[in-house]
C-alpha cells in the first residue's frame, strides 16, 4: 500500500490530472493507493495528515511549493519516528530556486531532510543535476518525465482548409498568448491563409481575459473554443497542423500540453524557455522559437506552413518519439525502482 499526498482531480488542475493519470496506472498494477487529497475538504485532508505518525507507511508526496515547504519536515519527522518511507515528485520547475533563496540556515536544514527521502524524481534532466549539485554526493535524485495515456495508433490527420495553429493550455499573459496572436497578425499581412484556435480557460479574476476576448473579436479566423475535455483531446487536437507554446511562465517544467500535441502528432513550436529545449528537439519532433518574440514565431510558423514534406516528418517524428512518455512506460520503470528500495517486500 502506498500512501499518496498531493492535489488529485477533479477538480481539473495540471498536477491534479497528473496525479491522477500516475495513481490510476499503479492501481492497474496490481498496487493499493491511499489518496491523502489537497484537492478534497481541508479538515480531512489535515486530518489523515495528522493520523500519518500512528503507523508506518510508504509516502508519495507529490507537492508544489508551498504544500513542499510545509510537509517535507513534517514527513521528515514522521520517518524517523516509525520509519515511514518517502519520495517526492515535485511539481513545476522552481524548486532548486525555491531552496536556494532560502535563508542559508534553513538551507541546511532542507538539504538534511531531504537526503532522509527515499528518493527524489524530476521532470527536467537538467533541475535533476541542479537538485543533486545542491544536495552533494550520494542524493538520490533521478529524472522521471512527464507521463499521459498514450494512443496504441497515431490519429489520422483531418486538416482544415487553411493551415490552422492551435494552443491548448491556461489562457494568460505568460504563456505566450499575446506573442501567438501578434504573430498571426505578422503572418496575415504576409496573406497567409491561416487560421488560430484556442482551447483553455482562464484564471480566477484575470484582467487578462478582457484583453484576450477583445483581441479575438477583433480579428478574423481566431476562435476561442474553452475548455477541452481528455475524452475529446486527442482527436480534436489531430484536426490542426501545428501546435503553438510560446510560453514564458516562471514556473514552466514539463508541460504536460506537449504530450497531447505529440500524442496528436502534432509538430510543436515552443519557446526556447527553461526546459522546453529537453522536450522539443529542433527539426525532429518540433522547432524552438525564441521567448516574447512574436516575430521569430511568425518565421518558425512560417517554415512549416511552406515546407508540406517537413511538417509530415516532424508530425510523424512528434508521435513516434512520444513512447517514452506513455504512462504504461514510465510506471513500468517506477515500479522497478521500488522493488529495488523494497518498499513491496514483507
């Protein structure tokens, strides 16, 4: 029995549907989750976090910042009173930053509970290497990337009449919206017959979201179309040519809406922004833009849109080299992972 911490869909948030994507794969393996739920009431959740000292349990905590900060030493604790087991799987990308903008003192105690942990796993290769240069020698830091339910057969391709870009993900400021639609605009004065569509909601009270429908309603051939549901994802995202990321969002590591473009066998353009480098490989799956600059997204959308023989390689290239992704894949060498901590054995 593992005991799982973190925020579980639904509701629908990123790390929810991750979460609930990994907990769903291990119960098909044959192994028993308790669900200690951030999403669910808060008096249970404290409660069953409370109860956790009573016996000892093999704990999964997956946890962004603020949940990381208050329950690593509260866990850190728990083990060394009954032996209880832990592994972190953080989410986003700042983590390393978060620890080291800490006072040098409470740094040190960190780096201490942490090397208590299990084991530690990291979306980005690169924040692996940063995590284990913090915690020196010996840490116990591995990459494990970002993982969805893989289709067993690529979707066939059904275009639009004009060659049509999608984005899928939260609509804000930060992931590149503003530089997707200037970059339209560019393309358009160059009488590219294109169209733009968007899938995502916004955040709570955004002053963004005025700003994005009026610019929308000011052009032709964009649409907003709302929230995307998983059972529909795959084959509405199969009907577009290219899937636009131009994200500059701080706290960006994995993002899991680069999976539903290769899994769609969409070719990507992202920016060239934290670790997106690691996941986008030029020329293969995808091409790299530069951030904020709507101008070198226009001339990447640009190189797609005039080359046909280019766009089918990367988009079969985009579902072929996506395997690694598959949940069924990445749970298959977790659970190989733990046989070896032994946390199965009697």
């Amino acid at each position: 029995m593992i005991t799982f911490i973190g925020a579980v869909s639904p509701p629908v948030t990123g790390p929810g549907v991750k979460h609930s994507i990994f907990i769903e794969a291990l119960e098909n393996k044959g192994v028993g989750v308790k669900i200690i739920n951030l999403l669910g009431s808060k008096i249970t959740f404290l409660k069953d976090l409370i109860h956790l000292p009573k016996k000892k349990n093999n704990i999964i905590l997956g946890a962004s910042s603020k949940l990381r900060l208050l329950l690593i030493p509260y866990l850190y604790f728990i083990s060394k009173l009954n032996g209880s087991r832990i592994i972190l799987l953080p989410v986003g990308g700042k983590m390393v930053d978060e620890f080291k903008d800490l006072p040098s003192f409470l740094l040190s105690l960190y780096i201490r509970f942490l090397k208590q942990l299990d084991h530690i796993y990291i979306e980005s290769k690169q924040l692996r290497d940063s995590l284990q240069d913090m915690l020196g020698e010996n840490s116990m830091v591995d990459y494990l990337p970002n993982f969805k339910v893989r289709p067993k057969e690529k979707v066939e391709h059904n275009s639009t009449k004009n060659f049509s870009l999608v984005y899928l993900g939260r609509i804000k400021k930060t992931k590149g919206v503003d530089d997707i639609i200037d970059a339209f605009d560019i393309l358009k004065d160059e009488n590219l017959d294109l169209e733009l569509h968007f899938y995502g909601t916004f955040l709570k009270d955004d002053d963004f979201k005025k700003k994005f429908i009026r610019k929308i309603e000011e052009r032709e051939n964009i649409t907003h179309h709302g929230y995307l549901g998983d059972e529909e994802l795959i084959e509405t995202l199969s009907g577009y040519d290219v899937f636009v990321f131009p994200t500059y969002h701080e706290g960006e590591c994995f993002p899991g809406v680069l999976l539903d473009a290769f899994f769609s066998g969409l070719p990507v353009i992202a920016s060239d922004w934290r670790f997106n480098a690691e996941i986008v490989q030029e020329g293969k799956n995808g091409l790299l833009c530069k951030p904020r600059d709507p101008y070198d997204l226009a001339d990447k959308i640009k190189t797609l849109y005039d080359d046909e023989e280019l766009l089918k390689e990367i988009s079969q290239n985009a579902y072929d080299m996506s395997k690694k992704y598959d949940v069924e894949k990445v749970i298959e060498g977790f659970l190989e992972d733990l046989e070896e901590f032994g946390w199965f054995s009697a």
